[in-house]
C-alpha cells in the first residue's frame, strides 16, 4: 500500500524568488512563503494570530516562471510534496541538523497586479490572455531529467 505526501499552502512570498542554474542547465527556484492562522482566544475574546513560513523549491521552467513573475509580496497556490533533509554543521560537529521544504509540483499566482508587483506582465506572459487571469496562472512541474532529491545550489 502506498502513503499519500500532499501539502497545498496559499500564502504571500516573504522576499523575492531566489532562482539558480545547474550545470546542466536546468533551473530550481527557492521561495519563502507566509501562512497565518488567525483566532479568537476562547477565554479573553482577544484575536490571535500566528505565522508559519514555508521553504518551498520549484524546478524546471516552472522556477523561470517564478523567478520572473513573482516577487516579494504576492500572494501564491503551491501544491506538492514534503521532503526531509538533514545536513551538518563545521560550528556544530557530529551534530545533524533537518529541514523540511515542499517540492512543488503546482505554482499558481494568485491575485492581480495590486497585490505584489510582478516582474514583467504575468497575466499575459504566462497565460496568453490578453485581458489577464485575476486567479493566477498555473504551471505544472516538468520533467528536468534531474531528480528533485539533488543537492540544490543554495
């Protein structure tokens, strides 16, 4: 029986697409993306609110579209999958340290051009329509040739 790895995460970039180039020529693209939750406390009917920030990477022409439509700011869809890494420390030998990041498989620009400047014309660039999409844009993850489980150049 297989398990089931989905995250989908609907939140606003914390700075602008970092976007590198393997030798091969093939780009991945690291985003940081906000999430709050926000609530009533049940005792003092006072809002609360806490923010989560999420390592996202994107591959392929994907992370073109992403490096060069999205900017700090604007809000964003990322469907795709958790991944664990660990990695060490020369300040901290013999100690491992983990992140988790999602793989993005979906990227979907939400919002129109008030929330967050695009770098270029998103709307038309990427979908073609001549009046724009106020949804957003979706962009599937291609094939590479390369395996998201890569060491990514970051």
């Amino acid at each position: 029986m297989s398990g089931v790895n989905k995250s989908i995460v609907i939140g606003h970039l914390g700075r602008d697409p970092e976007v590198k180039h393997l030798q091969n020529g093939s780009a991945v693209c690291r985003l940081s993306i906000a999430t709050t939750r926000v609530w009533k406390n049940g005792k003092t009917g006072e809002r609360q609110e806490e923010t989560e920030w999420h390592r996202v990477t994107v591959w392929g022409k994907q992370a073109e579209h992403c490096a060069e439509y999205l900017a700090k700011g604007r809000q964003v869809y990322v469907e795709g999958r958790l991944r664990t890494t660990s990695y060490e420390r020369d300040d901290y030998p013999g100690a491992k340290f983990y992140t988790t990041e999602i793989v993005a498989e979906t990227v979907q620009f939400l919002g129109g051009r008030e929330h967050g400047p695009p770098r270029g014309d998103a709307q038309q660039a990427s979908t073609g329509n001549a009046q724009g999409n106020s949804m957003g844009q979706g962009f599937s993850q291609p094939e590479t040739g390369l395996s998201p489980d890569d060491n990514i150049p970051f």
